[in-house]
C-alpha cells in the first residue's frame, strides 16, 4: 500500500479529476475539476484529499489494492470489479479489493466557518463583494499571509485552494504578503477578481481562469513551468497548517512582498554586516538620535 501511495501520488497530485466513480460509496462525492491535494497510507489503508475538502478513504482486502494507469492502457483486471475509478487527464486510477470505501468532510479550520459566521459565497451574484474586501482587510489576524485569509470562510465562501492561487497571480500580490500590508484596494482587486473567477466557471466541468494559458490555469499545476506574464519559474510550495499546495510566480507575485525577518542573533549574518562603513554609519545614528 506504501507503493500504491507512491505512485498514486506521483500521478494525482496537483492534477483537477475529469471522473470520479465508486460503487456504493458511502459520504459526499468528489466533483470533476476538483484537484487532488495528497495521498496518505496508513496500514492497508488510503486516504486521498481533495482541494474541497473531501478526504476518500479506502481500506483493502488482502489482494485489493489501487491501480495507476494511463488514460487508454489495459486494465490487468476485469471493470466491473472496480470499486473506485478515478480520472485525470493523464491517468486512470482504479481501487479494487476494496473492504471499504467512504468520503468526509476533513475538519479544517481553513474550510469550515468558525465563530463570527460565514462571509458572503462570491458565486452568487447578490454577493456583498465589498463586505467581503472589508473582513478581508480586517482580518483578525493581522499576522497571517494573505494566502492563508483568502481561505478563512468568514471572510468570503466558494474560493477553493486552485482559485487561490490563480487570484494572487492575476493580482500579482505575493502569497507571503501579510494582512496588515495589504492596502484596501488590493484587498477588493483579490475578492472581485475571486467573484469573477468563480462566476465564470460554474456551468463549465473545466476550471479556466487564465484563456491564454495552455490548459487553462495560469500558475495551478504548473510549477516548473514559465509564467506566460514574466518568464520565470512558477513554484509549488506547501503552506499553513494542512500543508496545501500553493503554486505561485517568484517574478511577477511581488505586490506587499514581505521583509526577510533578519536575525541578528546569528553570529555569520552579524559578520557578513560588518562593513566598517556601514558600522560606523549606524553607530553615528545611535549616537545621534534623541532621547526619547
Ligand atoms: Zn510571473
């Protein structure tokens, strides 16, 4: 099951599913464009995690396992044994054997409301868009990146981890950004450009937030890729406390670009400042400067 995982990994993470059928699943069922966030085994058992936030779980009998083809391979076994079938662009994975299979909602601070209530769901079309700017602006945690607060439900609903990531690229705001350097204007660019986003893409199976990109999504699912606005690299980082992956362009993301916090505590970062010029620069300041 260990290896299973592995290559289910491999093949699923970061790609949005075209076909997800299961007899007799028991739970919610994952929607095509749903993106896959992990794969996780424990013992005969596997756990795949979907950007909505639907986990499927599945548990094996002794011969059952998952299977990873490519789209259009044979199956080495017969497909009405399959429990589970699960399609991307490129692959076809397939449990069979399965003991059990179910799906539930994880428990996820970022995706389920906390007290203070549910912000406006940006999909609808008498959505408060500038209430939503507002608790955005207004975040409690003024500490927290912006990437984190645009998940937070009680800022605004119906913005999943792929629009994200496509909301701070069109936005070019850094995804490291903190709140409280992000002016109010640039807090309703990122909730009008999520609303609009979202909107468009309701009636389509496919999520295309960038037309210009080949495969639709400017910088979801595309690391190691060119960014089409500046050239660079587009990179995958794992963010927060779930570990979600956040695509992101170093190159043109620089909008409320945070300060490295500098240590002066480390003995080497204290030496490469010790320009005598700049020591004495700084010490004339200290010097100086009035009493407070
Ligand atoms: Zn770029």
């Amino acid at each position: 099951m260990y290896r299973a995982a592995a290559v289910l990994r491999t093949a699923l993470v970061g790609t949005t599913i075209s076909r997800f059928e299961s007899v007799g699943l028991v739970g919610p069922v994952p929607q095509v464009g749903a993106a896959i966030e992990r794969v996780e085994n424990h013992g005969k058992q596997l756990e795949i995690v979907f950007d909505d936030g639907i986990v499927l779980h599945t548990q094996f009998r002794m011969r059952g396992t998952w299977h990873a083809y490519h789209v259009g391979q044979k199956w080495k076994r017969r497909r009405h044994l399959a429990h589970v079938i699960i399609e991307t662009e490129d692959w076809v994975v397939v449990a069979f054997g399965t003991r059990l299979a179910e799906t539930y909602r994880q428990f996820d601070q970022s995706r389920h409301p906390r007290a203070g209530g549910l912000g406006p769901d940006v999909a609808r079309l008498d959505a408060d868009l500038h209430e939503c700017a507002s608790r955005l602006f207004h975040y409690d945690n003024q500490d927290s990146t912006i990437a984190e607060a645009m998940l937070d439900p009680r800022v605004m609903s119906g913005v999943g981890n792929v629009y994200r990531c496509e909301v701070l690229w069109s936005s070019g705001v850094h995804p490291w950004a903190l709140v409280s350097s992000v002016p109010q204007s640039t807090c309703l660019d990122i909730v009008l450009t999520a609303a609009g986003q979202v909107r468009a893409n309701l009636q389509s199976p496919v999520r295309v937030t960038a037309p210009d990109v080949p495969g639709g999504l400017a910088v979801y699912g595309r690391n190691g890729q060119k960014c089409v606005r500046c050239g660079d690299v587009i990179r995958l980082t794992k963010m927060g406390t779930h570990a979600r992956l956040l695509y992101w362009c170093p190159g043109c993301q620089v909008g409320c670009e945070p300060y490295p916090e500098r240590d002066d505590s480390d003995p080497i970062a204290r030496m490469m400042d010790a320009h005598p010029a700049g020591s004495q620069f700084i010490s004339d300041i200290l010097r100086h400067r009035p009493a407070s």
